[in-house]
C-alpha cells in the first residue's frame, strides 16, 4: 500500500488552455499495430528521502532479482573484440506502480523491471546492443556487481567529472540509489512558439508541490564536514604541488630589453603619486560619508583597488632597492627558484602529515568542531610570493613584472574537486545521512528536486527530447524509460544528453523486452 506521501502527489494534471495534440481515449485496443497513449509516468526522486519506507522503486545502486537470473551482458560497442561485458544496472520500477493507462495498457502491472546499460560508449544509437532490460515477478535478492564491471564512466567520451575522487577513491562501479515516486501526468504535447513541448515550464515546482524548489545554479561548494571531504581537497593540493614546481623564468628577450636603462627605470613604481592619489580619494570619502547618501560604491571599490596596487608596488620597489641591474635580477630569479623550492617541500611534509593524520581513522567521521578550520587557516597562511619579469603586452621592448601569490588554499580548484558530490553520497545513505549539517542540507534539498533543463525522467508518453521534437498521435514505439540529466544522480549522458529505452508495442505485449533499444540524445 502506498504512503499517504506518495499517494498525495500520484497523478498530477495540467491546468490551462494549452493547445492539446493527443486525444485522450478510454482505452487503447490491447495488441494493436498503434496505440494512443494518455498518460505518462514521470519518476520523481524522493527528497527528503522516506527513510522509514522499503523503496518500491529506485534509481542506481544495485538491483534485486532472483538467484537464477544471471547478470546481463552485451557486446562491447566500443571494443566488440572482448565479446560480452557486464552491463551498469540504470534502475528498478516496480510495475504494480504503474497505472493501467501506461503504454495503452499494454505491458506489466506485476513485478518489477530492470534497467542496464553501458555507460561508455557513444553508439547507442537505437540498438538493443549495449543495453537489456529484464521483467521479473519477484523481488530477489539484493545482487552484488560482478567483479569484472568497470567504472560508471571511464573517460573516454565526455560525461559526469568524478574530480572529488581524485586521490581518495577510484571512480565507482554503481551510482548512488535513490528512491523514486512513480507519478501519473497526462501525456500531452503542446506548442509553445514553434516548438512542441511536454513538460510545463517550472515542472519541478509542480512535482514537489508544497516544497521548496531551487531555480539557482547549485549552492556554493561546502567546505569539508569529515574526513574523507578533507582529504580530497588535501590530496587535490598534494597532486598540484607535487607537479608544479615554482620556476620564474627570465627569458633572454627580457635580459636584452633591460638592458636599456630606460625600460629597466620604467619597471620602478611611482609610491608618491599612488600614495597621494590614495589620500584625496579617502579624504573626499570622509566627506561624503558625513552627508546623508554617503560615499559611492564605486569609490569605495576604486579605494580599495588602490590600496592593493600599492602594498604590490611597495614589494616590488624593495625587489628593486636591492636588484639595481638586470644581472642583479637575474640574481633574484634564481634565488626565487630555489626558495621556492624549499617552501614547496617543506609545504609537502607538513600536507602529508596532517593526511596520514586523516587518514588514520575512520573517513566518513565527522570532522570535530574547529578541525577544518585549524587545517584551513595552515592552507591560507602557507604561502609565498615572487615577481616574474615578462615581456610587455603590445610593447616590442617593454618589461612588466608580475606578482605571483601562493598559498596551499590557492592550489585547490572547490568546482573541479565538486565536493558537492560527496553530500549526495551521504544524503542517499542512510547510515551516512545525518553526517551531513542542517544547514548544508537545508541548501541542497531544494536543489535535488529541481530538474536539468525542465526534464523529468519519465516511461511512456512523449518527452522532450535533445535532437527530436515529441511525437503525438498514434505510435508503435513505446518510451519505456526516459533519464535526462541529473545532478542528484550525478548522471550527465554524453554531452549533457538524455538516454532512452523504447520497445514496440508488439514486443511490450509479447514481453519480448530482449528486443528494447536505447539511443542517446546530446549536444
């Protein structure tokens, strides 16, 4: 029996005059060559999570079928000479879900049916190859991945970054599960423009009726709550700083242009002027902050602009007072490298001796109160700094000096790691789950349910496709399952792409699901 939850939100209609384009029967003829279809199911993943539910229905994580059905298998599209690999388990909808409209009736209302694929390849293309899917009456037990499955994404086309992985863990062989809600809607194509569409704008607003839904990008990376989080941006900064020794160069085109002393008094900044400029622009801003509208926001930003510009041009005429020739320059730079060099391997023991630290317990602990942010003021304040002296932008024989900044928090890129990652992980387990703060999660939920590009995951019915407008009208091909993109799943198919299962409607009477085809949809 469904929850009160889930049964609230079973079956959504449209409101409005949009303009319709699929009739609505009573019932399509069963075994017929075509069939109208009047509604859809769109499979709305459970935020919050019913973790007090056995899931009938869910996304990713592993399947459960019965003991004497083997694992399914196809031939490699990309590499056909290995013959058959193990196929990624996509998802399990439980059929007694469905309603008896679905597919015009046609097809199971009892058991459950499994979804595969194989991720890494770009020729899914209509083929029953590199994908299957299976119908079984009973539930079985949870199944193990065979050994030999790969990664859910091997990097050979474009698809989900698993950067966050990076030196903590190898790229895994399942998704994260997550429980859906199977969700009746009426199978309608309307016109909007010159373009047919399905789902409503702000669908995601409709499905989560009731709850917030975020329409921003996704919140701001979080910083690390335990100790696996902490270890990879640790790890991240570790890789960076192992490869990236810190050489100034001074080429010999910049020897030869210094050697003008022209150009090399050029390089010197003029304090006085910067120093007095900076005095009557605070002045006049002490001025108008005793009038009623205050300074200008521009004038503050320009103040402090200036005041930055000054404390590196005050470091860089100190580089100057003691380098008063370009052979003193040259003096420096080599110093530089070797300082540099001496501050990067002293920066890699004291990181590698706080991740041995980390990684001593337990990673999915919790960090204690004030642990990242003692290790984040040691990434802050280890840093060092140099002038590089390049050739001028648009000068033939102009000199400019950069100022680098280093610090260990600057070696590390928060998107490219994607921390993010790791709060879905812990969100979709349970035994993880309440690792993760009530603020964090108070971010994130309303982002979960929002849908990438107005896309819901769907069977049956038309959808809004990538290269493909929805089709209305009678039709012999069936949309089994439909998956768009997902951050919550962390499903990104080829280049922001769509995946699609679909069968004919002899083959879903017949349950001949062996002969199901999927093709991907991308940019």
């Amino acid at each position: 029996m469904k929850s009160e939850t889930a049964a609230d939100a079973s079956r959504l209609a449209f409101e409005g005059n949009a303009e319709r384009h699929v009739a609505e029967p009573d019932r399509a003829p069963r075994a017929a060559a075509e069939i109208l279809e009047t509604v859809s199911v769109v499979l709305r993943r459970q935020v919050p999570i019913r973790a007090d539910e056995k899931p009938q229905s869910w996304f990713g994580g592993r399947p459960m079928m019965p003991d004497n059905v083997p694992w399914p298998k196809s031939i490699s599209l990309e590499h056909p000479q290995r013959g058959e690999i193990p196929l990624h388990f996509l998802a399990q909808i439980s059929c007694a879900e469905l309603p008896e409209e679905l597919w015009g009736g046609l097809g199971p209302r009892e058991g459950w049916l499994l979804f595969f694929i194989d991720p890494n390849t770009g020729d899914l293309d209509g083929r029953t190859e590199g994908c299957r899917v299976i119908h079984t009456r009973t539930l079985g037990s949870e199944r193990q991945a065979p050994p030999e499955l790969g990664p859910v994404h091997d990097g050979t086309y474009a698809g989900p970054h698993y950067g966050h992985l990076e030196g903590t863990g190898e790229v895994p062989n399942t998704w994260r599960r997550w429980p859906v809600d199977c969700v009746t809607v009426p199978n309608r194509v309307v016109r909007d423009g010159e373009v047919l569409r399905v789902a409503p704008d702000r669908f995601a607003h409709v499905l989560y009726a009731g709850k917030e839904v975020s329409d921003a990008e996704r919140p701001p990376v979080p910083d690390p709550f335990t100790a696996r989080m902490a270890l990879a941006v640790l790890t991240s900064i570790e890789t960076r700083l192992a490869k990236q020794p810190l050489k100034p160069d001074l080429p010999p085109n910049v020897l030869e242009a210094l050697g003008d002393p022209d150009v090399f008094r050029s390089l010197r900044p003029d304090l006085p002027a910067l120093e007095q400029e900076i005095g009557t622009l605070s002045q006049a801003l002490t001025s108008a902050g005793e009038t009623d509208e205050g300074p200008a926001d521009e004038d503050l930003d320009r103040l402090h602009e200036l005041e930055v510009r000054l404390e590196r041009d005050r470091k860089l005429a100190a580089v100057l007072d003691r380098c008063p020739s370009p052979a003193s320059l040259r003096s420096y730079q080599e110093e530089t490298v070797r300082a540099n060099e001496s501050w990067r391997q002293d920066a890699l023991r004291d990181l590698r001796d706080i991740i041995d630290q980390l990684r001593a317990g337990d990673p999915d602990r919790a960090l204690l109160d004030g642990e990242w942010a003692d290790i984040a003021v040691h990434l802050e304040q280890t840093r060092t700094g140099y002038f590089e002296f390049r050739s001028a932008v648009g000068a033939e024989q102009g000199v400019q000096a950069i100022e680098h900044e280093i610090s260990l928090s600057r070696l590390c890129n928060a998107n490219y790691l994607r921390l993010w990652e790791f709060v879905a992980d812990y969100y979709a387990d349970p035994q993880l789950r309440s690792l993760i703060p009530v603020d964090v999660l108070a971010r994130f939920e309303p982002f979960w349910r929002r849908l990438n590009d107005n896309r819901p995951h769907r069977a049956g019915g038309a959808f809004d496709g990538i290269q493909s407008e929805p089709q209305s009208g009678p039709t012999s091909r069936l949309l089994l399952l439909n998956l768009a993109g997902d951050d919550a799943m962390h499903w990104t198919w080829g280049d922001a792409g769509i995946v699609y299962f679909m069968i004919s409607t002899q083959d879903l009477e017949e349950g001949r699901f062996e002969n199901a085809a999927v093709t991907l949809e991308c940019h």
